[in-house]
C-alpha cells in the first residue's frame, strides 16, 4: 500500500495564513508513509518551489511543482466582477518538466501582473497559449466544472471538462476527485465520474491537504481565523473540514476504494513528472560595451583611465600598485565575471554623473583595487590593507557581490535606470517573508480565541527579547511563564494552538535593498508578482535566486549619504568648492569631538554603548573609528577592555611568533579583523590568499572535518616555510580559531568607519549645516526629530520656527549661521510644491509684507485655508509683528484680497492701492473682531502638532531646572537601557486613552510622556491606574517609576508608580529696557529674533523710555517667553548698545 497513491493537491504554509504544511516536516511525513513523490500546489503562487523542490531532493523523493491557479469565469482582464467569489475559479496545474515549468512561471506571473483582480488570474486563452508540459486537474469545489455542477448546470460542466481536455489533450487533463464527508463533494463526484466516462477522461484522486495531521484541525482552524480578522466563535466565518490533511496512502485507498483508477492515475502522474530544475548555471545579463570593442578590452580601458585618475604619477612608479591591478583583472576575466564589473560601474557611474549621492563602499567589495579605479568603491584597499580574495577567490570561484549604498531618496532613479537599460521585465524588486513569530503568534492566538488583550500580552512580554527565540524554549526557561501558561484552562489552549503555528510564513514583503536583474525577461526562468505600491517582485526570495543564477544585488538606501549630501550643498553655499571627498582625515577637531561622546547623529557611533566607548578608546585616527566599528558587536565585545588597556600602553603586547607583528601590529596584538586571519596564514604558513580565505571560511562556520585537515596543513606550511615546530603552529592554529569567530570584514568596517569620520568631520566643523541637514531627513519621525532638537540646544544651536521669509523648503542655517530655520515642506499639512511656488516668488519679486500680500502674491493653487492655518500656526508669518491668533482670524479676509487680486492681475487691471493691506474689522472699542488671543499653551500645543516640537517655549520650562537636575532619567536615554530595567522619568501627558480589560473590566490606560528629549509610551496597568487614574489628564506634570519594556529597536515604560510634580518658586519675568531715541524697526525684530532663539519659562516684557522720563511697558505679544541666561544676556549687551 506504501506506494500506491501520491498526494497531487497539497497547500504548504505559502498559501499564506490558509496552508499550515511546513515542507520539512512534509517530507518527513512522505518518507514516513513511503511515497515515491509528492506535489505542492499553493494557492496562486509558487513561492515555496524552490525549497520544496531541493528538500524533496535531499529526501529522496521526487518533487512535483505545481500551483492551484485561479482562472477567470471570461477574460483575465475583465475586472466587472464585485466579489472574489465571482471573479475566479480554482484550477490545478501540475509542471511534467522543464517546459512545463517554465510555462507554470509564465502564467502564475501574467497571473498577477496581467490579471490581478481580487486575487491573481489567468484565462483559457492565455491556458492554452502555455498549456505545453502541463497537466491540468479540475480542483476543488471552488473549481469551474464542479462549480457548474453545483449550480445544476451539467451541460455547462460537461462543456467546460471538454474545453480543458482540449487545452491539454485528454491525457493530460484529469477530474480531481475529493472526499472530506461533504454532501457537495458527494454530488459533485457522481457527476465527474459520469463525464469521465463520456468524454472518454481519466479521474484522479486528491485530499486538498492544508496541514499536516489531523490533530492541527484546530491550531488550522485558529490560523484561519488569524488571516481572515475573525473570531473562533464567530457562527458565520470560513472554515475547513478535519479531513484536509496529509492522509497516508492507507486512508486513500480506504476512502477511495471504489475507484481505484483515481488512485492508480496518481502514480501515473507521478512517473509522468520529471521536472529537472537548472541551478549554479549563470543568467546575468551581457553588458554591451561601445562597437568594436570587447568586454574585456572595454573593462581594461576604464581600469587603467581610473587607475591614472585615482594615483597620478604613482599609476606609472609605483610596480605594486601595477602588479595588484593586473592580477585582479586577470581574476575576473578568468572567473567570466567581467560583464558583471562593467553592470556595477555602468548604473553607479549613472548615479554620479546625475549627482546621487553612492556610498564609499560596503562589504568585501571594497578590497577590491579594480573595484576602486571604476569608482565603484572610494576607499584605496591598499591604504587600508584589504584583501581582493576576501571579495573574489580564485581557489573557490562563487559570484561576487557588491552591495551599494545610495541616497535614500533617490535609491529609486537608479533602479529605474537599470530597468531601462535591461528591460521592464527583465529587473525586479525581491520578496521576503515574513512568519508568526514567538511574540506575535501568542498575540494573533489570544485575539482569535477571545483572551483579553492585557492576558495575552501579558505572557508575550514573559517571552524573552532574543533573536530567533521559540516558544518551547521560552517555556523551558521561564519559571514565570510556565506558571503563566500552566495555570489557566484558556492560556494552555492558547500555548498549544501557539505552539503549533509558530513560525509559519504569514505574510510577504519586499527586501529592502535587494534587485534582481535577468539577461531576459525574468518569466521565462522565474515567477513574479506585484508589491503593495503596483512594483514588480519575483516570488522566490534571496536564496534560491542565487542558486537558480541570477544577478542579485542590494541597491540599498543609506539615509547618512542623505544627510552629507544636504549638509555638503548648505556649505557649498559659503565655501562654493567644498567636497566630501576632500576632507582631510586627520582633523584634530573631529577626534576631540568623539572622545567627548558627542556622537548624536554620527553614523554608527551614536548609540549609549559607543558613546561610553568613544569616552574611553582615545580616538586618533580614522583606524581607531575603523576598530571601533568592528569591535562593536557581540562576541568581540569582550575584547575592547584588553584592546584598550594595549592601546594606552597599560598593558604589554605580546604575540605568539614574532612574524605575527606585522600582521596584526595596528591592533595591538589582537585580531579583530577576518583579514588577518589570511594574513596571518599566508605570512606564516605559506597559503595563498585564496587558500587562506578558504581557511578562515572553515574557522568561521567551525567544520570540524575541514579544521582538521586544515590544521595538518597549517603545521606543515609553518614548518616548511618558517620552521616553526608541531607545538607553536598548533597554538597558533587554535589562536587564529579562536579570532576567526570574532573577526569582522575590515573591507565594511573601513567603508562604514569612512562615513562615520564624514559625519563626525562634518558636526566638528559645520555644526549648523550638518544638524540642519539632520533635521531635514527626520521630519516624519518625532522621536529623531527631538533627539536633535535637544542635541542643537546642547550645542548652543537654537532652532527657529519657519518663516516664509526666511525658510528654505528644508531646514537651513540661518543667515548668520547661529541658527537653524524650519523647513516649509516640513510643517505638517503643506505641500512642497506650494512651498516651491512661494519661495521661487520671493526670490523673484522680495520678501512678502504681509499675510494679503502673500495671498496675493500666489496662484490660488498654492493659497488655501488649511496651508494657510498651519503656516501661521506655526509661526510662520510672525515676522508680520501681529499676535498669531489675529493673524487666523484674518484668513479669509486675506484669501479674498487674494483672489481680487488674481483676478485683477488676470483681467489686466493694476489696483492703485495694490500695496495696502485689508484692514481687519473692528470693534468698536477698536480691538479686532472675534479675535482672542491665544494661551502660551495653545500655542505651544499647536507647535508641537505642526512642527513635531515646541519651538518658542515647552510647557515644562517651569519645571526644567527639577527635570534635568539629575533624579530623573531623560526620555532619549530609555533606548540606551536593559530590558527589564527600573527607571524614573518625569514629563507630561501629551496623549492618554483609558481602556477596560476584556476579561473583567477593569480600567487601565496607556500614555504618552513627554519631556525636553523625547517621548515614550506608558502602560498603566489596572492596580496602578486604580491609584492615581483620576489624577492623569493630558498637560499635566507626572513622575512615572517603571520598568522598561524593550520592543525590538522601540522600548516603552510599564508604570509601577506614578507621582505628581511639585513646581518650583515661581519664574519671574524678565524686563528689558528700550530707550526709545536708539529704537528702530530693525532692532526691535534682531531683539525678536534673540529671543526666539533662547526659550524658557519666563515671561517677557519690553519697557519703552524716552529721554523725558516717560515709559511704557508692554507684556511680549505672542506669548513669547525666554531663557534669561549668560549667552542671551551677553547678546543683548550688544544689540543694545
């Protein structure tokens, strides 16, 4: 019985949140029960192909490649159909071979790039344009023949088997048999045999498996719920019959006993299906260099143009320098890799020659001496002693890669470029997968059972923050947890069903950086599908990619190259010939910088663990930021203590040989680097740096069976070479072992450190336009966006609100550059093509005088109420001297003169007063009509909405002198602590939403706190809200005692405690003196100007003297309020004078 039927009809776990099968553990099943092959047949897709394909393989088992495809009712690209229901049909497509194969891919890709409509189809037309190589089955219930069959419609159904047995010929089109206990089937299958027997068509039997036994029905039928937003209990929902499991060949037969041709007609099938699937064998595109010229020729004639760009007189003298560039060239012509150097220059020489900005490098690539000649990377490996076999390897020849780091914002024209170049089907974007994770999944289970929110994220917090964690091994070493779990009837359903789905696929993404690029159009070898955003994606994701031969490469968004790239174009405004490139890389002030910590916003650096480390390293060269970089990470962690007390000359360095000096001398006698681990063997023992890069290869993956054989190499090449005995070569041996674990790429850490000394460089000597530049590129995260605002306060940098005056579109220095004004395109609510359109105006025609004049300065496309309100809102029309809320209550007013003169301007007419403001209307006591000024508070708040920060003041200026005084721990600082930890923070309420438990309704609440560095999420669970949750409203002042919950790169606070604050004495208002004979409007808007730059908590008033002896006081309009400290008065000193 083992071998007498083959599931046809199986959905793995990438039928998303619909199939439960993870394909380990259905081949562990099929050798179990012993069959002889077994198909996957997803739904619409072929994602899992490839690993279902090599896993059969490895099993012994012949795989059988097929897709349960969905077929429209007429054309694929009729989409009048209003319900999923009646847009498709289920058909099955099983691949016999590699023309079925490919014509498998070619339809699931027209599928969802042609047919998309509900869910991805294809027609009978396009069917039997592709049916070669193909079997095709009827389906399910959902299928079109059964579908008639259902509905009472026999002719429909006998036409429409017909019409299928014509696409594939009647030996290639069989009636799929299902029996799951259903009526419907029942019907349906004494209707299928009827018409197998007149059309003269085979029968074949299926079990539509979607989990693996018959014990997941219920963990199956909580996943279905999980996909579909329903609850268990919900009466009308989808749901499954217990039978769709892999049943074994006995259970067939058993239940299909009366038809054994269907089970028979399976191992047919089978034996018909010999799919033979190409990997290793290369499918990159051919670059076409100019006429006349080869490859080869064209490759040599960039290299040696850079070679002699990049050194000068040293590409002549310099026989090293030679000897390394035709060694690598001879590499890459013999390795056939030529083409793909010339792909790589060809787009990144695009990107530079429309001034995008590329990354220095990244990864091995940048070893690379051709690769630095092409200007693909921009770091001299030989400066920098990088190794080229760490990036190509001649003794084991396996496909470069070279990842590029490009402008964040314009990663997308590169892209586009390719595609261009190579074809719109033939580059695509890659897809990733992402699973039910440890977390998640109890989150997902606990929802659809009906657990409480709170229970449930209750025992997800218990499971531990680490990478690839599972639950049993959560449960196994939490004590907490298990009693958790183990206590209540309802938490150990939920740990079971939990437990069962953990880990299966739930979802697809696209990978960040990653691009795919064919030498055809990528559906004559693999199938494809849309993202989110309508883009072009392959349905296999990175690795089998590689293994089928494709060109990967990550086109990766760097946000830093951004930042430079802003902040070089702001210098370039006051020094028009300043570059990046040519910044000295031994500047004093940028090591100082870093030896004080100050690292926010410096690439890599910025984090709580390095700023401590930069405080101790003793940074002096950009090696130490390239050490720093590599020393950071797990594992070698543990070194840093020793590698510091070496590099102060604390403690002596010692080295097992002598030879090692020179290898590893630049660290202090530790290997941090995996280079010098092939140095290392090759100055030691005599290996090439091919055969040493294989050697730290076997030391980093920890092959018992090559180490072993490496070892009796290496003691051998030591005593041949340097005849060093049996003894020391094998305490060498374990000591390169042991820093091969630890060893990082220094061809990505001298890239990466490279940037990080651009931004550090940057910081230390154009602070203004480097924190400006920061700024720009944070404006959708508020978290970043206070970081750097406190970040430019320590620095003495005061933030400006926006002007339409003075602001560029981004943040920029202000004239004087002391300070940084808000960008217009960044106030929320604005577009920036209106922002465009008004600062092109004001550069052409001056500044605009006056809310009216601005509206009617500008097409009414750029002018309306709602930019109009946010704009003042947020300061931006202050330099009018009226009181903000005025200025609203005179919007309409303004829009009105507006449009009389466009209209004016349109009809030809010049308004004699075209320069007079509308005046507003008044009261009769002369003040202006329905207008009240608003609160500090208001204004403030408003700021903060608009702006994402508090520009002229913060609520908590009363308080800042208790809040920064050390007790309390400050928001920005939270990322930088253990899970777990026990903090007290201080700040106020700025969102607050009281919830109740499911379970028994209780009240609890969750909040946002606020201080002068940021914000944070609270959870205020029920026993603490019970004591002080009459108490918390938003703006009030809080203490909170809690503990920090850590969520991957985002923590929040679960309160244990929370206190009010008690203000301190009472601010006192500061009152400058004006003498009205050296007043003038320029200084009365510097004065304003000042103090906007310094904001504190007290109150402002101007006292007017003339020389008579008369005075008047006045309170500051707009509530400004500031901070009266040294600087501000040392500043005033001399506007006044």
């Amino acid at each position: 019985m083992a071998d007498s039927f083959v599931h046809l009809h199986l959905h793995s776990e990438y039928s998303l949140l619909d199939g439960a099968i993870r394909i380990p553990d259905l081949m562990k099943k099929a050798v179990e029960y012993g069959m002889p092959a077994v198909a996957i047949t997803d739904h619409g897709n072929m994602y899992g192909a490839v690993e279902f394909y090599q896993a059969a393989q490895k099993a012994g088992i012949k795989p059988i490649i097929g897709c349960e495809i969905y077929m429209a009712p007429g054309k694929m690209t009729d989409r009048s159909a209003t319900s999923a229901r009646d847009a498709s049909f289920h058909f099955t497509l099983l691949a016999r071979d590699i023309v079925g194969y490919s014509n498998l891919v070619r339809l699931v890709s027209a599928a969802y790039l042609d047919g998309f409509h509900y869910k991805p189809r294809i027609d009978k037309a396009l069917l039997a344009a592709h049916s070669k190589g193909l079997i095709g089955m009827s389906a399910c219930l959902k299928g079109e023949i059964n579908m008639a069959i259902q509905s009472g419609d026999l002719k429909k159904a006998e036409e429409t088997a017909g019409v299928f047995a014509d696409i594939f010929g009647p030996d290639h089109f069989y009636l799929e048999l299902h029996d799951h206990g259903l009526e419907q089937q029942h019907l349906v299958n004494g209707h299928l045999k009827k018409i197998a027997a007149k059309l003269g068509l085979p029968l074949v039997a299926a079990n539509d498996a979607h989990f693996l036994e018959r014990s997941h029905h219920e963990a199956h039928d909580v996943m279905i719920c999980i996909g579909t937003g329903s609850m268990v209990h919900d009466e009308r929902r989808m749901r499954y019959p217990t039978e769709v499991y892999f049943k074994s060949p006995a259970e067939m037969g058993a239940l299909f006993s009366d038809c054994s041709e269907a089970l028979t007609n399976t191992l047919l099938i089978s034996e018909m299906c010999d799919l033979k699937l190409d990997f290793g064998v290369s499918k990159y595109p051919a670059y076409e260099p100019p006429s006349g010229k080869t490859r080869e020729e064209y490759l040599r004639e960039l290299c040696y143009e850079g070679f002699r760009n990049r050194f000068g007189e040293r590409a002549e003298s310099d026989a090293e320098l030679r000897n390394r560039l035709d060694y690598e060239l001879s590499v890459i012509e013999k390795t056939g890799f030529t083409s793909y150097f010339l792909i790589v220059w060809d787009f990144i020489h695009f990107a530079k020659s429309h001034g995008i900005p590329v990354g220095p490098g990244r990864g091995s690539a940048a070893g690379s001496l051709i690769a630095y000649v092409l200007a693909i990377t921009d770091l001299d490996p030989l400066r920098f002693g990088l190794i080229f076999e760490r990036f190509l390897n001649p003794e084991r020849v396996s496909p470069p890669d070279i990842d590029v780091d490009f402008c964040q914002n314009r990663r997308g024209e590169v892209i586009e470029y390719v595609r261009q170049k190579y074809g719109e089907r033939a580059v695509s974007q890659i897809i990733t997968f992402g699973t039910l994770g440890a977390k998640s999944v109890v989150r997902d289970v606990g929802r659809v059972i009906g657990l409480s929110y709170s229970d449930a994220d209750r025992i997800a917090k218990m499971i531990p923050n680490e990478l690839g964690i599972t639950l049993k091994a959560a449960y196994d070493k939490n004590p907490e947890l298990k009693q958790a779990v183990d206590g209540e009837e309802t938490t150990q359903q939920l740990w079971s069903f939990a437990t069962v789905l953990e880990g299966l696929t739930r979802n697809t993404g696209i990978h960040a950086a990653g691009v795919v690029i064919g030498d055809r159009s990528l559906d004559e070898y693999i199938p494809l599908c849309r993202g989110n955003d309508d883009e072009v994606v392959t349905q296999y994701a990175m690795g089998p990619l590689t293994e089928l031969g494709m060109l990967k490469m990550d086109f990766l968004g760097l946000k830093t190259l951004t930042v430079l790239d802003d902040a070089a174009a702001l210098i370039r405004q006051r020094e028009p010939h300043f570059s990046l490139e040519e910044i000295p890389l031994k500047d004093r002030a940028t090591f100082d910088l870093l030896n004080r910590g100050e690292t926010v916003g410096v690439f890599q650096l910025e984090s709580g663990g390095m700023v401590n480390l930069c405080k101790q390293f003793d940074i002096n060269s950009l090696d130490d930021i390239i050490a720093l970089v590599a020393l950071y990470r797990p594992g070698p962690m543990e070194l840093i203590p020793d590698y510091i007390k070496r590099k102060k000359g604390l403690t002596k360095i010692k080295y097992e040989h002598p030879l090692l000096k020179e290898v590893c001398a630049d660290t202090y006698g530790i290997m941090i680097y995996q280079e010098q681990v092939q140095r290392a063997a090759n100055v030691l023992a005599g290996y090439t740096l091919g055969q040493a890069d294989l050697l730290r290869r076997a030391m980093g993956k920890k092959d018992k069976q090559k180490m072993a054989k490496e070892r009796v190499n290496f003691i051998e090449g030591c005593k041949r070479v340097n005849d060093i005995d049996e003894k020391k070569a094998n305490a060498i041996f374990d000591l390169l072992e042991k820093f091969a674990g630890y060893g990082f790429n220094k061809s990505h850490s001298a890239a990466y450190g490279l940037i990080s000394y651009q931004t550090a460089y940057l910081k230390a000597n154009y602070p203004v336009e480097f924190m400006a530049g920061l700024l720009s590129n944070e404006v959708n995260n508020t978290d970043k966006i206070s970081v750097f605002v406190a970040e430019c306060q320590r620095m003495g940098i005061p933030i400006l609100p926006p002007d339409v005056n003075r602001s560029g579109l981004k943040f920029v220095p202000e004239t004087s550059r002391k300070g940084i004004r808000y960008g217009l395109a960044a106030v929320k609510n604005i577009g920036e093509a209106s922002m465009a359109a008004a600062i092109k105006e004001r550069e052409r025609s001056g500044p605009f005088k006056s809310l009216d004049d601005y509206c009617g300065r500008l097409d009414s496309r750029s002018v309306n109420r709602k930019s109009l309100e946010s704009l003042i809102r947020a300061g931006a029309f202050d330099f009018t001297g009226q009181d903000r809320a005025l200025l609203f209550s005179q919007i309409d007013q303004a829009l009105a003169a507006g449009a009389s003169i466009q209209k004016d301007r349109l009809t030809g007419q010049v308004s004699l007063f075209g320069d007079l403001e509308v005046a507003p209307a008044r009261k009769k006591n002369g003040q202006p009509a329905d207008f009240t000024p608003w609160t500090l508070s208001e204004k403030l708040a408003y700021e903060k909405e608009l702006l994402g920060f508090y520009v002229t003041g913060h609520p908590l200026d009363a308080y800042r002198d208790l809040i920064e005084g050390g007790k309390y721990t400050a928001v920005s600082e939270l990322i930088n602590l253990e899970d777990r930890s026990s903090v007290k923070v201080a700040g106020s309420i700025a969102t607050l939403e009281k919830k109740f438990t499911r379970k028994d309704g209780k009240a609890f609440a969750v909040m946002t706190l606020e201080d002068f560095t940021g914000s944070v999420e609270v959870l205020v669970w029920a026993d603490v809200f019970a004591k002080s949750g009459r108490d918390l409203e938003v703006a009030k002042i809080v203490t909170v005692s809690a503990k920090i919950e850590r969520r991957d790169e985002t923590v929040r606070l679960i309160a244990s405690e929370i206190g009010s604050v008690t203000r301190g004495k009472k601010v006192a208002a500061l009152t400058i003196d004006i003498p009205i004979e050296r007043t003038s409007e320029d200084k009365l808007l510097a004065l304003r100007e000042l103090v906007m730059q310094h904001p504190g908590p007290q109150p402002l008033f101007l006292r007017f003297r003339s020389h008579d002896g008369q005075e008047l006081k006045v309170r500051a309009n707009n509530g400004y309020s500031v901070r009266d400290d040294a600087d501000f008065r040392e500043k005033l000193a001399e506007l006044l004078s």
